[in-house]
C-alpha cells in the first residue's frame, strides 16, 4: 500500500511539473519540422508574402496572429490584409473596389479599427 501510494505521489509530481512546460501551440515547417516562433518570426521578415492560416474559431491562432503582426510590425514596413469580412459588409467592399466610395468610407462603412 505504501509503495502505491509513492508510485502515485510521484506521478502527481511528474505531471505537475511537466504541465507547466507545455505550450498552447507548436509551429511546424513546410516540411514539418518543429520550429520555433523567433524562428518564423525571421523567415516571415524576410519574405515578401506570408499567409497565416487557421480555424476560425481558435483564440490561440488569432492571439498568435496579432503578435506575428505586431512583432513584424516592428521590423518592416507591413501591409496587412484580412478576408475576414462578414457578409453584410460586401455591399460597401463592392462600391471599393469598384471605385464608387473611398477607403475612408469603406472603413466606417465596415467598422474597420486595426490600432498596434
């Protein structure tokens, strides 16, 4: 009874400090390696297009958009673009691209507000 009880005192333990070292994601390569986020971070400074994609609906992926975007932000002159219109919002793109109202009007019209 007693070494039982070690045995699971000591994977209590285990697991304890082995949770604190994990991380909310992991970001592989093209050929799926293991890389690490200074790693893209230097490789996404240096190319001319980067294309993030993700589910929709994942807290992690957009927390780690935002910060991709405000550290590249910081190191090159960064243009963002974003196909994360809702539908009721393709009316005033529409009138954009077709050159009927300005960018002024297409972000009050979409309620555009990206600050860094």
């Amino acid at each position: 009874m007693q070494k039982l009880a070690i045995f699971i005192f000591s994977i209590t333990i285990f697991y304890s400090a082995t949770a604190q070292n994990l991380k909310p994601y992991q970001i592989f390569s093209s050929t799926g390696k293991k890389v690490t986020y200074k790693k893209m971070l230097k490789a996404s400074g240096k190319s001319e297009v980067v294309l993030f994609g993700e589910q929709h609906n994942s807290a992690i992926a957009h927390w780690l958009q935002l910060e991709l975007t405000k550290d590249l932000a910081k190191k090159i002159n960064l243009v963002l673009g974003a196909e994360m219109f809702e539908a009721d919002n393709q009316a005033a793109l529409n009138k954009y691209l077709s050159g009927e109202i300005t960018k002024k009007r297409v972000r009050y019209n979409c309620k555009i507000v990206v600050k860094f």
